[in-house]
C-alpha cells in the first residue's frame, strides 16, 4: 500500500512539475500531496464555474462531473489516497476541501437572496459528489459516461433543494 502512495504522490509531483525530492517537503508526506491535488481541483472547478452559463440541476452536474475529471490521471493510486485522507490526522483537512468543493457549486447553483435549504443543498451535493468519486473508480465506461449518469440519476428530481435560480 505504500508503495502505491508513494506513486501517487510521484505523480502528483510530476504533474505540478516539482522535482521527486519535493516530497520530503511535506510533513504529511502522500496525505499533504492529495490535499493539494484536491485544492488545485476546486480551484479548476472555481474557474469552470465562473466561465460557466448553464444552470440549476444542469450547472450542478456538470460541475460535479467536471471536478471528478481532475482526478483520472491518478484514478488507480487514488482510493488509497481517499484512505489516507480519512485517517484521524487527516480528516478534518480533508471534510474541509470537500466542504470547499460543495460550496463553490452550490453557491453558484444558488442566486436566490434567502437560501432556506442551505443544509439540505450542501449535504445532498457533498453526498453525490462523495458517492460518485466512488463510483468513478470502477468505471471503465468510454468517458466515463457511467458516471456522467450515476451523478445525473441522483440529481433527478431534487432540484427543488439543490439548485435555486
């Protein structure tokens, strides 16, 4: 298991371009790499959304499916970096980078001026986002369309509380 968070982190050092030896920099070694991949995920997700027209059940689909995508290229080392990301040392850095995902997509799902589900908007979507990063790592679907529609079949019908215009 090791072996392959160290990959994990070796990819993630790739692709940002910092040199192998950059891993030693971080004093939580594989878990402190996948925290960052996720920040460097919600910030794309920030990017996407505000350049973004569509809207309600639309808008938080395709975001949560656009914020999955920056996962695939370390889709194989990634559930043992979900795993390193819940143990007890870990969790509260890792609930907050999700909480940080949920409301970059709910807040731009939801323009309305007084927001009477703001509990409710923000579990659903943090729980669809949760069980479709799950999904995600079994499906071997072309583009994974699988989870294109995983996401879209957990949405249908809840637009009434996630996704206010």
């Amino acid at each position: 298991m090791l072996g392959r968070l160290f990959e994990a982190s070796l990819n993630v050092l790739i692709v940002r371009r910092l040199r192998p030896v950059a891993h030693g920099l971080f004093s939580r070694g594989a878990a402190e790499l996948a925290e960052y991949w996720m920040k460097v995920g919600n910030d794309n997700l920030e990017d996407f959304l505000e350049k973004d027209t569509l809207k309600g059940e639309e808008l938080v689909s395709a975001a949560i499916f656009v914020r999955l995508q920056h996962n695939i290229p370390h889709l194989r080392s990634w559930p043992q970096a979900m795993a390193y990301g819940l143990l007890p040392d870990n969790v509260s850095n890792t609930l907050q980078k999700l909480h940080e995902l949920v409301d970059l997509i709910c807040t731009k799902a939801d323009k309305s001026e007084e927001s009477t589900h703001w509990a409710e908007r923000h579990t659903l979507v943090g729980t669809i986002y949760a069980a479709s990063e799950l999904y995600m790592l079994t499906d071997y679907s072309e583009g994974y369309i699988d989870t294109k529609n995983f996401i879209d079949s957990r949405l249908k019908g809840k637009s009434s509380i996630c996704c206010h215009t």
